[in-house]
C-alpha cells in the first residue's frame, strides 16, 4: 500500500462478534490483518515466539507438537498478573512488526486491523485512521463465549474483567457496530461502512 495506507482499527470485547464482521469485510475484498490470528501463528509448532517462550516459562507450557499449551499458560496468566506482562513482551513486538508488514503489503484501498484488545493496548491507536468497535450487551457477550467455548459464565467475566469497560470502548470508538441482533442486521452494517471507508480512504489518496 501507499504510504497514505488507511487503516480501520476494529475491535471489541470478547464475544461480541468481531471476528464475524472482520469475515464481512474479507467477503466484501478488504484486507483483513487479524492479531489474533498472527499470534496463533507465532505460538504454533516451530512458531516464531516458542523458543522465548520456552526460556521464559519452561517446557510445561509447550504442549508435545511444540505449540503452546494455551490452559496451562492461561492458568499460569491469571494466577500472576507479571506473567502476563512477560508473556506480552515476548508476543505483542512480534505481533506488531509482522501486522504493519501485511498492511504495508495490501492491496486493497483501505485495511481493517483486528485487535482484540486495541483500546487497552494505546500504542494500536496511533496506527489507525479509524475505530470500529463492534458492541453487544455483557449478558450477550457472556452466552455466546458460553455456548461456543465450553467455558463457565465466571471464567468468561474474568476474561472480560482484564479487558476494556464497554463504556471505555464506545467513547473511544468512531464507529459502533451494534451485533445484538443476528449475522444479517450485522452484515448490513458492515456494508455501509465499507462505503463509508471507502470514501474516506480515496479522499486521503487525494491529500
């Protein structure tokens, strides 16, 4: 992409569907740079993050393929909050150097940046033109990751304990994409916003 590269932040709490609107805007031709994918990547057998891994936390959080056994590291995250800390210094630099090769390398007039976790993590904002947050009530959020994930209601509160409030979330957004109703109400939304980026992202080309 030019240097003029316009980038939609989009996020939103766990649960609340972001990865299902990040699926419209693939659908609909935008590049989609997905953290959470990338940090998969980084974490699988012989990804790029296990050996600092391995020498940071021991071999119990390396599962037998090589990967890392995400339960026990969670299990490990919660219990101290400097694990955490640690875990995200190896995976959040590696994270960001290899999401602005992908955008750098799109093709698309605009690209939308998934972080699960960009308002809590302020270095993101200053990368993005605009903030999409995609939003639900709590109880929503709760269910889904419930029925999906296996996970108690308590362990899915926790989760949403460490990330941003909703309300921190919808005063730093730009745009909401309310994904209370089902996948066509948010599909609908999605496509009007990418009209609206797409204006966006031609009159920056013109600046």
């Amino acid at each position: 992409m030019s240097e003029h590269a316009f980038v939609v932040g989009l996020t939103g709490g766990i649960g609340s569907g972001k990865s299902a609107a990040a699926d419209f805007f693939a659908e609909l031709g935008v590049a989609v740079v997905d953290t959470d994918r990338i940090a998969h990547a980084l974490t699988a057998p012989g990804g790029g993050a296990m050996a600092a891994i391995r020498g940071a936390f021991g071999s119990g959080v390396v599962a037998e393929d090589g990967s890392l056994n995400r339960p026990a590291m969670r299990m490990l995250a919660f219990e101290d909050p400097d694990v955490r800390k640690r875990l995200e210094g190896i995976l959040h630099p590696m994270i960001r150097e290899e999401s602005d090769r992908q955008c750098q390398g799109a093709q698309t007039p605009y690209v939308v940046l998934v972080v699960p976790l960009l308002i809590e993590s302020g270095s993101y904002r200053g990368r993005v033109q605009r903030l999409c947050v995609v939003d639900c009530p709590e109880e929503v959020q709760v269910e889904r990751v419930v029925s999906r994930s296996g996970l108690e209601a308590s362990q899915v509160r926790a989760i949403m304990a460490v990330q941003a409030r909703r309300g921190d979330r919808l005063a730093a957004a730009d745009d909401v994409v309310d994904n209370s109703g089902d996948l066509s109400q948010l599909r609908e939304q999605v496509a009007g916003l990418h009209h609206r980026y797409l204006a966006l992202a031609a009159q920056l080309e013109g600046v």
